[in-house]
C-alpha cells in the first residue's frame, strides 16, 4: 500500500510541476454489470462501479489523466468490495520537432497497452511508453511492471485475471485477496493483494505502407519474473519471502510451488488492404525463455531434481474483413489462430517431462468465446463473424449506432498436452480428432448518447461429448448472458 501511495504523490507532483497545466476536467462513471449463467444459476452475480477521474488542459506538451474506481459486487455469498486505480499517468507530446522524429509522444504511470497482436501481453502496466514518429517508420518502447496490479479488482467489469506464467504465481493467486478485504478483514491477513511481480518490456517496430500498402511490423516482447531479484534483497534484511522459487538442483518434488518463468517472443506481421474492400492480418510469435521442470537425474539420490528447460514455441495466427458499408454498415470476418502445446507438460504451468518444453505461454491469458476462452496454449481455433447497424436506416440519431454482431468459435487441441481449461477427458486421445467443441456469441452495442453506454453479450458452448470428463462444468451445453450499462457525467 505504501509503494501505491508514493507512486501516485510522485505522479501528481511530477504534474504540478508542469507549471502550465492550470486547466483541470473532473468527471465521473456509473457502470452496472449482471451476468447470469448455467454453470451456476444461484451464483449470478451484480456490479456496481464508480469512478472518478481527472484530466488537465495539454498545457504546452503535457497533460495528466487519473481514473480511480470503486466496485461493489453482490452475489450469493454477500456483499465484496474492489478498489482499481484504473489508469494514473503523465503524457507528453512533441509534434513540432526541428530534427529526429516527427512526433515524439510519451507516457508514465499507469496505462493500458498491448503487443501489435493483443495476444501476448494486453492489460495496464506500471511504468513508460515512448513512441518516436518518422515519416517512414514508427518506433515504440514500453517497459513496465505487474507487481503493482492489484490480484482482485472485481470479476465482471474489470475482468482482467491475474498475470499467471508459473506455479507459484498459480500458489499467490488462489491465496490472493482484495484491497477492501485485507484493510477490514482480519481473516484476510496473510494473503496477498498484488498480481505476480513481472517487468515487461515490448518493442514495436513499424513501417507504414511500405510495398502495395501493406504495414509490416516488427516486435519483441519479454518478461521476467522478480522474484529471484527480491529474495536477494530479503536475504540481507533477514526477511521470508512470501511466495519462495524453487532453486535448480532441488531433489524434493513440490506440487504448489515453481521456479522462475523467463519468456521472449520474437514476432512479425503484414496487414492492410488485399482486394477491394477486403483487408487482411497475418501474424507469427516465436516464444523462448526458461521454465522449471521436475526431470530425470541420474546423480540425484531420488532420480529426478528440478532443472530448468529451454522454451522453444510458435504462435501464429489471420483475419480477414470485408466491409459493406452500403449494407448497413456490415462488416464479414473469418480468422484462425493457433499456439503450440506440449504432449511431455505434466501441466498448463511448467513441468515438462523430456526434451524442449514447446507449450506455448502468452504473459496474459484470454483468446476465445466469453464462455469457452482457452487462451494460446495447446489450441487452434477458426472464427467467423457478421456484424452490422441494423437500424441506421431510421431518422432517429439514438439508434443508428446499435451495432449486432454474431460469430461462431470451433476449438481443437493440438496435442494431448494440457490445456488452459479443466476437465478434459484423460482417455480424449488424437485418434479422436482432437474437436473440443463450438461456441456461438451474439452482442448488441449500443450508445443512444454519448455518455450512456450498453452492451448485451450472450453465448452458447457446443461440447463434443468425448473431450470432458462427464460432471466437469462444461461437459454439457453452456449458456450464459451479460448485461452492462455505463454512465458518464
């Protein structure tokens, strides 16, 4: 809590001293969630969020924006309460350069980012981005950290999990508590209320337009865990480290408990317009690094001790979109995306059992239905999707943004490597395919003004019957249906 607070009178003093930012915007938000579901029909839960944030006039070149929010979730078991410094920071902006870039814009603080893909690493961070803007390339720079994330920020509306690369960050998580619980709760004390601590560091190379209008990208993203770098620093104060590395070498086998995960994907895209109207997206990660495995050892007095295995994995993936703007603004895409697995993983979280660990392992989860969403491991899936403003035809301004959209998700797995979800079928084998099933989604989107927001999300998941195990949550035909409506004044 202490490094919060220094964090943000450091950032509010760093803005005061910007001596022109003498125009300040001070606002609010109102967002409710409900979401309702048949894997826990009694387990529905409520949301309620408000926000406060603040922003300063530009000033010469910089400007400071903070959003703070407050969410109170009600659900079978009773009443919790979230607190999510949802963003904090310090832009700056220079487009007026003699010499070097045309454009250099800057950040500090709490922000949102993502890799060129979103499917590596897409959530808020703490610490910088830098973009320098040529006339034919742009070069961006973001290094940051996790640790500051709070584990518990609300389930529906701020529905961003906790950064899980390895077992002990799996460990800190299922012990993980909220703000409010650990200040009121004394059952809390103990627990943690910070995210896996993790720097992050994403390089972005782009070159605008360069053969037939196509952008090509160039990225690297990497992360590693802190960990190692703070038990040495409690190692001189005599402290214990809440959630301890296991070290190479070791004998012992621990179930809840990992080694560091160090990871890097080295990745590379072309997108823009093919024919027409239609314009593509094509993508491909390299991933490397290290993680812990329990393996053989013939000079170990049990035959096994942990060592630490080279990553070598792929994730590579397309879309397709073709827009109809004089049918209603239609828009049809389609679009696959696979990340590799491992068949030797004794888990979704480290252990491999022989040669190269190849499981492939985003620093963020997700990708997926909103029921059914396996993230990049062990996985492919296609998609296809149509989405159009049905109603803006009519002379009335408030409905002619609704926007409908419906696609379809079918997921296969790889290999008989674990996946990012439970229940799988131990006797499911590849001579069955490997079809884990289908998820169709339908959203309305819909902003009659520009300060009231709604979304309807629902979805249904399709399991093939012999991929779960009979009993585990999604094993039968899955619904479930979201409602959020957002206010800002």
């Amino acid at each position: 809590m202490k490094r919060l607070l220094i964090i943000l009178l450091s950032v509010l003093l760093v803005a005061a001293a910007g001596g022109s930012l003498t125009a300040f915007d001070i606002g609010g938000t109102v967002t409710s969630g409900t979401d309702l579901s048949t894997l826990d029909i009694a387990g529905a839960s409520t949301e309620l969020e408000a926000g406060l944030w603040l922003e300063t006039g530009k000033g010469d070149h910089y400007s400071f924006e903070m959003k703070l929010d407050l969410t109170a979730a009600v659900t079978d078991e009773g009443f919790d309460f979230y607190f999510n410094p949802d963003y904090l920071k310090l832009d700056g902006l220079w487009d007026n350069l003699d010499y070097g870039p045309s454009v250099l814009a800057t950040s500090f603080g709490r922000f949102s980012t993502s890799d060129f893909t979103s499917k590596i690493f897409s959530q808020k961070l703490d610490g910088m981005i830098m973009n320098f803007n040529y006339p034919a390339v742009e070069f961006t720079f973001t290094a940051g950290t996790t640790a500051l994330m709070f584990t518990k920020s609300g389930s529906i509306l701020n529905s961003a999990s906790s950064t899980i690369l390895s077992r002990t960050d799996a460990a800190q998580a299922n012990n993980g508590t909220s703000l409010m619980e650990l200040l009121f709760d004394p059952a809390a004390a103990g627990k943690s209320v910070f995210d896996s601590p993790r720097a992050v560091e994403i390089i972005t190379l782009t070159l605008p337009q360069v053969v037939a209008k196509q952008n090509i990208t160039l990225s690297m993203v990497a992360q590693e865990d802190l960990r190692p770098f703070f038990e040495v620093v409690k190692d001189y104060s005599d402290e214990t480290t809440a959630y301890p590395l296991i070290q190479e070498g070791e004998i012992d086998y621990y179930a809840d408990r990992g080694g560091a995960v160090d990871t890097m994907y080295i990745g590379t895209g072309v997108s823009g317009p093919s024919i027409g109207s239609l314009y593509h997206n094509v993508y491909y990660y390299f991933g490397t690094g290290r993680a812990l495995s329990y393996a053989a050892d013939g000079n170990s007095s049990t035959g096994f001790s942990y060592q630490y295995d080279v990553i070598t994995s792929h994730m590579a993936g397309f879309s397709l979109d073709y827009f109809m703007p004089w049918l209603f603004n239609s828009r049809i895409s389609a679009g696959a995306n696979f990340g590799t697995g491992d068949a030797d993983a004794e888990g979704i979280y480290e252990g491999n059992r022989e040669g190269y660990y190849t499981q492939f392992t985003p620093v963020t989860a997700g990708g997926g239905g909103m029921i059914f969403s396996p993230g990049l491991t062990n996985i492919f899936s296609a998609s296809a999707s149509y989405s159009l403003k049905p109603l803006e035809w009519l002379p009335l301004p408030f409905l002619n943004d609704m926007q409908v959209a419906a696609v379809i998700m079918p997921f296969w797995r790889l290999t008989e490597g674990p996946l990012a979800v439970s229940g799988i079928n131990s006797n499911f084998t590849l001579e069955d395919g490997n079809y884990l099933g289908s998820e169709i989604d339908l959203s309305v989107n819909w902003r009659p003004f520009s300060d009231l927001g709604v979304i309807f999300q629902t979805g249904l998941f399709l399991p093939y019957s012999d991929a779960f195990e009979t009993g585990s949550d999604i094993s039968n035909p899955t619904f479930m249906a979201k409602l959020n409506v957002s206010l800002s004044f």
